[in-house]
C-alpha cells in the first residue's frame, strides 16, 4: 500500500495541516496498489493546536481550502509577523489600551456621578453605589458570552457592537426619570458592552502574540484600565460642574462613539500564511515502509469519542482541581481587594486625613496599579519561576499591607498603603492573561478564560456588601481590615495549592500532562512543547520514506 501525503513547510519543520478526513480513498495515477491519503492534521498530540478551531490562534475563523483543495493558509507560530505585521500587532494592542479608556474607565469613575445621581433621583447611597458595583461586575462577568461571540464573528464585528450598545445606554442614561432603570440603562446594557470592548481584544492580542511578548502585549493593552479611571475621573466631573448631569451622559456618549469606532476599526484577526510561502510534499511510501506503531496511534486519535463540555467548557476542565482552585482564589482575591474601599475614605477620617487628602491616596493607588501593570509587562518573561507562583506572591504582600494598615496614623502611612495595594493589585490582574494560558494547553486555556474572570466579576458585585455587612456588625473599621487581611490570605493559600498540585503530578507521572495542563512554568513552555510535538511529527514522516 503507497501513502501519499500533503504537508505544509515553514522555514524549519514540515507541519501537516490538510484537514480531510483521515483516510480519503484516492484513485491509483498508475496501476498498482491501492492508494489512500492520510491526513495527519486529524492526528491531534496532545498540547498542539487545532488549526481549524484555534481561537486564540485565528479569531474563530475557519481556515480555508485554496482552490485547488490541497494546501490552505495557516497561522504562522514560528515565524514573526515582519516588520509591517509587527507594526500592526502593536497598533492593535495600542487600540485596545484607548478603547479601554472611554468603558472601563468609566466603570471605574462612578464615584464621580455618585453624588449628583443622588441629588437627581434621591433615595440611599447605597442603593446608587449597587448601579456602579453590577456595571463593574459585568464588565468581567460577561466573558462566557463575548468570548464565543469572538470565536464565531471576530473582534472588529464584536467590540463594534459594543461600541454602539455602550453609546446607546449612556445616552438613555440621560433620559431616565424613575432611579431603578438606571439598572436596565447602565448596570446591564453599559456593562455587557463595556466586556465587549475589552475581552475580544485582549485574546486578539494574545493572538497576534502568542509566543514572543505575549506577557508584554497583554499587559500593556489591559493598563488602560486604570489609566482610563485616571483620565475619566476629572473629565466627568468637570462634565457635571459645566453641563449637568444629563448632558454629561450625552457626551460621554459621543465621546464612545469617536474613540470607539476608529479603534475598532485598527482590529483585524492575525495574517495567514502565503500560499506562495508555502510548498508542498508530495510522495509515496511503501506500507513496508511504514512505522506500525505510528500509524496505529493516529487511528487511535481519530476513533476518540467527542469532547464533553458544559457551558462550552469540556468537563475534564470542571473537574480539574487546578481549574477550580484557580477560580476559587479569583474570587477570594476579588473580594479581598474591593472590600475595604468602601470604607477607605471614611477610615482616614477618623485617623485625621481630609477628604481631600483622601482622594489624593485613591489617586496614588490608582496610578501605581498602572505602573504594576506595566511593570509585570516588562518583567513577566523574564520571571525564573512560573507565573502562577506571583499569584501567591501579590495577595501575600497585599494581605500584609492590609494588616499594617490597621496601624496607620498619618496620610504617609496610607500612602505606602496606596502604593503597595495598588501596585501588587496591577501586577496580579495584567498577568491574568498570560497566566491562563500558562496553566493549560491551547484548546483547554480558550474554554478557561471564558469563566476565569467571572469571579472576579462576583466579587466586585458583592464585596462592597460584605464589607458593608462586617461593619454594621462589628461597628469598627479595624474588624473590617482584620477581615480582609484574612480573605487576601485565603486567596494566598488557594493559589499555592496549585503549583502544589502540578508537582504531584509530574512526580506521578512525569512524561504525561493530565488535564490538558502542562507544568505552568510560562506561556512559552507550552508553545516550546508544542514545537517539539511538530519536529517530532515531520522527522516521523521523513523515517517513513
């Protein structure tokens, strides 16, 4: 029996990629035996990714077959992108960073339409604070919806229609008479669109970067966070002092659409390869020829039942305790940030701190989670330990922080605070990203990150309450630091499971990556993997001949 077989070549290994099924029968060019086609694409080793539903790797795009069916563009991994591609791989990171500005920057500066809200529509602070808290909530727990919506349309279509639905709700916003639709106008419709401008472009870029300054990229784009609440923070309020509070929304609402649409778009999915920098291998191979072993393994591979999944993530994931510890110490650690601002400004009043003085420390705090974010952009790939372990590093330094804070009694001593709080916070929320994708294979570490910042979500929601309820029933501000030191050690603990775990597992078993895992030392160990998988496949196929 003679093998005919199709490969794509990049300028160091052969890669299959025909996406036939696995045994196409073929009619014989000549008389002799029978001839039939393997596809080794639909031989899939474990960690390499699936070219036809990569969506980290191409955006949830289909590749396609050229005309003549027999080589299709592909995403190049290997190679860079050239001067041009990396010229545009940046100005979409850079587009990211802007479009976060106008969204979650505004998410985060309600604060500043808290007060003439009150003035509007009455009724309690806390009833207004739960407006705010369900938007910020949505801007992350909204990612099981926007990252399938990316997969299926691509970021441009995506982040546009946020753009439209953001401006939208901010312009009804300005229409509101009756309080509780501000629930409907902004908690939800500017809280879902606020995720649809920052999610898909986050994975875009990690996309166009996915080996080298991927931690960089990633970083970088999501620091618009905190330097949007830095910019928007006095533009609304010098909004509300010029024009009131309903023309304001009006033109926050025109300033979505002119900074939305232009970055929007900057996006488009990573290149496909050439077809003219491709070449193909065509030949036969005597079955004499052939390693049995090899051959049985793909069509082991290709009788393999389906993939089950729950809420589109497989179930193996579900229950892969690195999975939901990972989840468990999001939450813990959401919570554990966002409890004590509530309280913050009012406990630097009773140790002697003006008001003023007061939104001078939230200031610093928000300008050193900045710089944290771009300090873990720089530094995360060059770390000598994997990313995970930072994540028992941050809610460490910041539960200590906390603790001390009970001590404090001068503005200095808050501004440490601040300055620790804010930067350890910085460095944990830009490395979400790349540690995900540190944790788990390509096809696992997709289906994670669409439920990875749902907790988050749920703690920005309900931390405020918790907070809230800690202190009505101890009446002390300290009892509530005391508790939150605990939560942030809690998250602390959590995540040291989880390196833990992967320990245990590759001294049981060290040549095996259960779970769709790998050893989470960096992002670029599991495209190092994967790139001995590919040689390992091409020389197979050179010992065949």
């Amino acid at each position: 029996m003679v093998f005919e077989e199709e490969l794509v070549m990049d300028s160091e290994e052969r890669v299959p990629l025909s996406s036939r099924s696995l045994y196409t029968p073929s009619p014989p060019s000549t008389p002799g035996p029978s001839h039939v086609t393997i596809d080794p694409a639909r031989f899939h080793l474990p960690g390499m990714p699936d070219h036809n539903n990569s969506a980290l790797a191409n955006g949830g795009e289909k590749l396609p077959f050229n005309k003549a069916g027999t080589h299709r563009k592909i995403p190049f991994y290997n190679k860079g992108w050239g001067r041009r591609g990396n010229r545009r791989a940046w100005m979409i990171c850079l587009a990211g960073f802007i479009l976060d500005i106008p969204f979650m920057g505004m998410v985060m500066s309600f604060g500043e339409l808290l007060l003439p809200l009150l003035d509007t529509f009455g009724g309690s602070t806390a009833a207004i604070s739960w407006v705010g808290s369900i938007a910020f909530g949505m801007a992350y727990v909204g990612n099981p919806i926007s990252t399938p919506l990316y997969n299926r349309f691509g970021c441009r279509r995506v982040s546009m229609v946020g753009v439209f639905l953001g401006a939208t709700a901010l312009f009804l916003c300005s229409f509101v008479t009756e309080f509780w639709w501000m629930f409907a106008t902004y908690s939800l419709m500017f809280g879902c669109a606020t995720n649809l401008c920052y999610n898909p472009p986050l994975i875009l870029t990690g996309a166009w970067f996915p080996v080298k300054n991927h931690v960089l990229a990633t970083c970088a784009l999501v620091a618009g966070i905190p330097f949007g609440s830095l910019v928007m923070n006095p533009v609304c309020q010098s909004l509300v002092e010029t024009v009131g509070l309903r023309n304001t929304y009006r033109t926050l609402a025109a300033l979505a659409l002119v900074i939305g649409i232009p970055c929007c778009l900057v996006f488009k999915q990573p290149p496909l390869e050439d077809e003219d920098d491709t070449r193909s291998l065509e030949g036969s191979i005597e079955s004499t020829e052939v390693d049995g072993e090899w051959l049985t393994e793909m069509i082991k591979q290709e009788k393999e039942p389906p993939i089950r999944k729950l809420f589109g993530v497989r179930v193996s994931l579900w229950l892969d305790p690195v999975y939901i510890l990972y989840m468990v110490g999001q939450l813990f650690k959401g919570i554990g940030y966002v409890f004590p601002f509530i309280h913050l400004i009012r406990f630097m009043d009773t140790i002697g701190i003006e008001p003023s003085s007061g939104a001078i420390i939230m200031t610093i705090k928000g300008a050193a989670d900045m710089v944290g974010r771009f300090s873990a952009g720089v530094l995360g790939e060059k770390l000598p330990f994997p990313l995970i372990h930072m994540y028992v590093i941050c809610p460490c330094i910041m539960a200590i922080a906390t603790y001390l804070c009970t001590f404090a009694k001068s503005f200095v001593a808050m501004f440490f605070y601040a300055l620790a709080i804010g930067f350890f916070n910085g460095v944990f929320n830009a490395l979400i990203f790349s540690t995900t994708t540190s944790l788990f294979d390509r096809d696992s570490a997709k289906e994670a990150w669409s439920f990875c910042q749902v907790p988050p979500g749920i703690a920005i929601i309900i931390g405020p309450g918790i907070a809230g309820m800690v202190y009505d029933l101890s009446k002390s501000y300290i009892v509530d630091f005391y508790v939150n030191t605990a939560v942030f050690e809690v998250a602390m603990i959590t995540f040291l499971l989880v390196p833990a775990i992967q320990l245990c597992r590759r001294l049981r078993s060290p040549t095996v990556v259960e779970g769709g895992g790998n050893d989470g030392s960096t992002n670029v160990m599991e495209m190092s993997q994967f790139e001995r998988q590919r040689k390992i496949m091409a020389n197979g196929y050179q010992s065949m001949k």
